[in-house]
C-alpha cells in the first residue's frame, strides 16, 4: 500500500467494523425467527445480545496482554477469522445453547479485532489526519445500524435467520481478506502489562474519559435498545414507521460521524463532544414533551443520531492524545466501556419500559447523559491533552499490543 493513500486500508478495516457491528446486532432483526426456530421466547434471543456485549467487554481489555508477542496486522487478521468462524457457526447452531457459545467465539474475535482497528487507522496516518482516520474506520460501526441490521432483517424474512447470518459471516471473510492486503505490517511494540493497565487508569483524564463513554452508551441504549416497542407505545408508530425512523436514524448517523472530524479540527475534540453530549441532550428532552406524533418521533431520533455519532472519532483521538504510549490499550478499555454501556442501556431499557412508561423512558436516559457530562467536565481536569488533531511533525507512535 502506498503510505500516502491510506484510504484502502481505512475502507477495509471499516468494513470489518462493518461486519462486526452487523454480526453483534443482527439478532436484534432476526429475534422471532431464530426464537421459533430455536424453540425460545423472544427475550431469550434478546440475551444473545447481552451474551456478546459482556463477552466483548472483558475480552477488550484481556486481549492485548494474551496478544503480547504478535505483531498488530496479526491481530487483526486474528480476530477477523474468529468473528467469521463465530457468525457461520451461529448461522448453523441446532439449538440456543450452541448459539450462545457461537456468540461468544464471535465476540472473542470482536473484542481482539475492534481497538485494534481503531489503533491501526490512527497508527497509518499522519497526526494531523488522525481525527479523520478514526471517523473512517469506526464509520463502518455507523453503517451497520444503517444496512447491515435492516440488511439481516431483510433477508431474515424473505430466505431465513440461517442464511442472513452467513451472509453477514462472508462480509467478515471478504473483510479478511482486504485486511490482509491492503493494511501495512504493524510491529508489536511494547507489549502492556497489568501495571500498564494500571497506570493507563491513572493517567490524569483516562478514567473519567472512559466512564464518559459507558454512560454516554447507556443513556443511549436505555431508548435504543427498546426502539420498537417505545415508538410504538409513545408515537403511535407503525410497523413501516419503525423501520423508517431507524433507517433516518443510521442514516443521519453517518452524516454526523462523516461531519465530525471536521467540526473537531474547528473546535477541539473536547468541545466537539461537548456538543455530542448537549444536542444528545437536547433531543431527549424533547422526546419526554413533544406531542405525540410519529412524525415528531423520526425528526427527534434524527437530532439524537447525528449529535451522538459525532462522539465517538474525537473521544478516541483524545485517549491516544492522553496516553500517546500505549493507544491501543486505552482504546481497548474504552471500546470494553462502549460495551457495557450498550449492556447496562439494555438492561434499565426492557427492565424499567413495562413499569416507567414510553413517556419517561428517555427521562432516565437524560440522568445517565448528565452523569456521563459529569465524567466529561472530570475528564479534563489535570490533563493538557490537545484539543486539536497534534502538529504533523510530531509522529505517531507505533500502538502497543493491545
């Protein structure tokens, strides 16, 4: 690959984040056939979610170290070929438990692939296109709500569950592929430790910048994970309805994820996620009083998609900017706390909507966002990370094995 077009190898670890995204959430479209097929009730195709998320996020973390020794191209590749083998698994399981066990071979590789992906696109750039990088990669994160899990629904319906899964689990293969091609050789670098992690936790700015990710995703998922059955019972919304809003949801997404490098190189990657986090506000508020019109429900999901999509590139650009040494450790700890905030927004969204009501729903979501811009404003006391992308003569430092 030719080092001043990374473009290639960002698009094909995209796609890869593409495929995991889509592997993690297809249940989601694809819960009552797999439930009939499997003979379980729909919550318990709902924990399959749950099974992958909590899988990711201790396997985030814990990677790296059980990593130490392979260089990072290796990695990657790695938990591509696990994230194939766990979906063409799923795609054939006889019964719930082998599925279960399938999704967490699925998640093992997820959890190896994902911060490794986001550190090798900011490790093949300059620093100046870091924010940029970033945004690319994870764009494929984006895309996956857009595509891949009305994709898998799609097929769901009109062939079956098994083969909607395999499908997804070839997208994974072709991604392998692509990445073993066009992705450069990334040495291993200083392997981390437990007291790197350790001290990663005590970087000035670190712990508080990851708890404002798990908040952030839990306000989210507190609404999101329970989409369907909230505008239904707030906006009155059909079946199609549903569908649309989701869709304007992804898409809006995008816009906001492609939009947000640049507004951070105005801004600074910390007022950019101040903004995130305002607007993200902003359009929960407005969800807990607007009048109940379906209408009202897709104009507000779009506010809420592209102020939270433009989160994510510039909070991992300002964690490799906190600990420079060790990139892909802190974005490992930070993709685990992605993670569990998506298993926590789930678990208070189908715990509290049959009792608190559609109405309230995103009222809770609120008191997480407000904890998540408590951790936000701690996160940059004590710290001088920059607030922009640094200058291009400084080089980036090779990700550790993490």
């Amino acid at each position: 690959m030719n080092p001043r077009n990374p473009t290639p190898a960002l698009l094909a670890l995209a796609l890869g984040y593409f495929s995991l995204g889509t592997i993690s959430l297809a249940v989601v479209g694809l819960n009552a056939p797999i439930g009939k097929s499997l003979e379980v009730a729909p919550a318990s195709v709902g924990l399959l979610v749950t099974v992958f998320a909590l899988t990711f996020a201790v396997g985030a973390p814990t990677a790296p170290a059980l990593l130490r020794r392979m260089d990072r191209k290796k990695v990657l590749l790695l938990g591509l070929a696990l994230l194939t083998v766990g979906g063409a698994l799923s795609a054939v399981a006889p019964d719930y438990t082998t599925m279960t066990l399938t999704r967490v071979i699925g998640a093992i590789g997820a959890a190896i692939f994902g911060p490794a992906s986001s550190a090798a696109g900011a490790a093949i750039v300059g620093p100046e296109r870091r924010h940029r990088a970033l945004a690319t990669v994870f764009a494929g994160m984006t895309a996956a709500s857009v595509l891949g899990v009305p994709l898998a629904s799609f097929l769901g319906s009109t062939l079956s569950w098994r083969p909607a899964l395999l499908g997804v689990s070839v997208l994974s293969a072709l991604a392998l592929v692509l990445v073993a091609v066009l992705v450069p050789d990334l040495p291993a670098g200083e392997p981390p430790t437990a007291q790197a992690y350790r001290a990663a936790l005590r970087t000035p700015g670190a712990l508080p910048t990851v708890t404002t990710t798990l908040l952030f995703m839990a306000a989210q998922f507190t609404v999101y994970a329970v989409a369907g059955a909230y505008l239904a019972a707030r906006f009155d919304a059909s079946a199609g309805m549903v569908s649309g809003t989701l869709m304007a949801f992804g898409v809006v997404g995008v816009l906001g994820n492609a939009l947000a490098p640049r507004i951070s190189e105005k801004l600074g990657g910390t007022r950019t996620i101040t903004v995130s986090l305002t607007g993200l506000g902003v359009a929960l508020a407005l969800l807990v009083v607007t009048p109940k019109a379906a209408v009202a429900g897709l104009l507000l999901f779009a506010v809420w998609a592209f102020f939270s999509q433009m989160y994510q590139a510039p909070q991992q650009a300002r964690l490799i900017a906190i600990l420079p040494a060790h990139p892909a450790l802190i974005l490992a700890l930070n993709a685990s706390a992605l993670y569990l905030g998506m298993s926590l927004g789930s678990l208070i969204g189908s715990t509290f909507l049959p009792s608190v009501g559609a109405t309230l729903m995103p009222a809770l979501a609120l008191l997480l966002l407000l904890a998540a811009a408590g951790a936000h404003v701690l996160s940059g006391r004590g710290t001088k990370a920059p607030a922009a992308p640094a200058p291009a003569e400084q080089p980036v430092p090779a990700p550790s094995n993490s």
